[in-house]
C-alpha cells in the first residue's frame, strides 16, 4: 500500500498509475483472507471464536466512521492539492505498517507431516464443505454487481440533477449506514441468522437496483444506492464466520479458502462491470434494472441450491 501510494503521488506520466495499481492490487491480494483467519486463530487462542462477528465487523464498522469523514471531505481536501487526500491514506499505510510489525502469531500446536505438493483446485476441493461455493456465488454476486457499478454510480446521479459537490456524501453515508449495521451484525447473526437474511437479501438487492432506475429524483436515488452497499459491507462478516465455523475442513487452509472466496467476487465484479457498459451506454435507468432482474435469477437459483446445505 506504502509503494502504491508514492507512486500515485509522484506519478507524472501513464507507467506510474500503472505501477501503482499493481501495487495496490498485491496488497489487496495479499491481506486477503490472511487478516481474517489471523483474526480468527487470535480468538481462538482466547476462547472467543464464537464472537468473531461481533469482533470483527465492530472493528471494521469503527474504520468505516473514519472512512465517512475521509470522504465527505474529499472535495475539500483536493480543493487544497489533488494529491491531498493520497497523503493522508500514506499516513495511515505508514501507522498500519509499524503496527502490524508488532503484530503476535497466535500459538496454536503444529503436527509436521510429510505430503506431496497440492494443486491449488486439490486444496480447495478437498478442504471445503458441500455450499461453500455456492455461499460464495451468492455472497459475490451481491457484492460484485454492488461495486461494478461505481464506475457508473457518479455519472448517473449527476445525469438526474445531483450536484457533483455533495457525490460524497453518498459514499460517506454509506459508511455511516456500514458503521451501523456493523455494529448490530452479531444481533442479525444471533436473532435472524444467515439462513433468513440470504431469503431477505434474495428481495432486497435486486430491488434496491431496480428502484435505482425507476426513480428520477437525485436525492432519492443517491438514498437508494448509498444503503445497500452499507448494509452489504457492514453484515460480511456474519458469511466470512459462516465459512470458518462450517464450511471448512481443513483447518490449514482458512486463508486460503477465505481469499478464494473474496475471488469470486471480484470475478463476478469484472464481468459485470464489463458487460454492463454496453447497457449503461443506452440508459442508465434501463442498466440498473437490468442488473436488477440479472441479479436476482442468480440469487435465487443459487439459494435454491444452496439451502438443504445451511444449518439453521
């Protein structure tokens, strides 16, 4: 992250923006799925693996009050130099970085045994329970369609009439709606739990795009788009300990699959960002509803599926 943002802010031709979306991507590549399970082994050292979702998207709904300041006062802080706001994400990278060099391995007993070299799709078959990737259909293709549409998110709400000074305050309330669901994910986990949300979410996030393109109003729309990316960041958590607690065998391989997981989503995503476009080039409105109804023919046939695999 440290390596990606230098190269953003010093970047004064094409190759550096490229240098620094590699770098960005590593990094992203990297902590996937190893904070999760290093959170997870931590709590199991501490006898409180049962209160991972609590934990951890408490932790991550508090970075999100953060991220709402951060963003709504985006258009301020590249009024005063474009590189503003990428000098005070260093700072972060830079405090992060110390702080994980202090950082303790959770000790845990290790049995060393001798095996032959495994091929990654080996690993994952073998080290995942029936509905992993079927959870993991669902899970990406809410999340994905969700964020393949950003490239668009701005274009659209200005093409209705929203003042392009107040874009990000959608992205900061959407943090805000993060932070809140966050903190009240181990309550939906404990009271509802996944089972029934994915029932609710196979109505709610298609509905949320259709209702993006019916609407004209600016502010009625930025309304519609900002909750379900919150609602979706901020209950993450209860799937990820959904998959440690259930879906996986091998207890070795947590960051591996978790990482698989959050692959698919970013498969999904790159499709339909790219497919969407051609849409999009004809009608924002007409786009979302479209990703609506896709949307929803995928939820639905991959819970149908997906049921006789969930535990209540």
């Amino acid at each position: 992250m440290i390596t990606s943002m230098l190269s953003f802010i010093f970047a004064n031709s094409l190759p550096f923006f490229i240098l620094g979306s590699v770098f960005l991507s590593l990094s992203q590549a990297f902590t996937s799925g190893t904070d999760k399970a290093f959170i997870y082994e931590t709590l199991i050292q501490l006898k409180r693996e049962k209160d991972y979702t609590k934990i951890v998207s408490k932790i991550n709904a508090n970075v999100s009050l953060v991220a709402v300041f951060l963003t709504i006062l985006l258009p301020f802080t590249t009024a005063i130099s474009i590189t503003t706001p990428l000098k005070i994400n260093l700072i972060f990278d830079i405090l992060g970085f110390f702080i994980a060099l202090i950082l303790i391995n959770p000790k845990k007993e290790v049995e060393i045994t001798k095996e032959p070299p495994k091929k990654l799709f080996n690993i994952i078959k073998s080290s995942v329970n029936p509905g992993f990737f079927l959870l993991s259909l669902f899970t990406g293709a809410a999340g994905g369609f969700l964020v393949a549409t950003s490239g668009f998110r701005e274009v659209y709400l200005q093409s209705i009439g929203y003042p392009i000074i107040y874009l990000g305050f959608v992205m900061g309330l959407s943090r805000l709606v993060w932070f809140i669901v966050g903190h009240n994910a181990h309550w939906l986990e404990e009271n509802i739990g996944l089972k029934n949300l994915l029932k609710i979410e196979i109505i709610i996030f298609p509905l949320f795009f259709i209702l993006a393109g019916l609407f004209s109003n600016p502010y009625v729309v930025g309304l519609i788009i900002l909750i379900p990316i919150g609602y979706y960041l901020g209950r993450s958590q209860i799937t990820e300990a959904y998959v440690l607690k259930h879906l996986i065998k091998d207890k070795r391989y947590k960051a591996t699959i978790l990482s698989v997981k959050s692959q698919v989503s970013l498969i999904i995503r790159a499709v339909t960002a790219f497919s969407i476009g051609y849409v999009m080039v004809y009608s924002f409105k007409l786009g979302y509803i479209v990703l609506g109804i896709i949307l929803f023919l995928i939820l639905l046939f991959s819970y149908i599926f997906l049921n006789k695999h969930l535990s209540e």
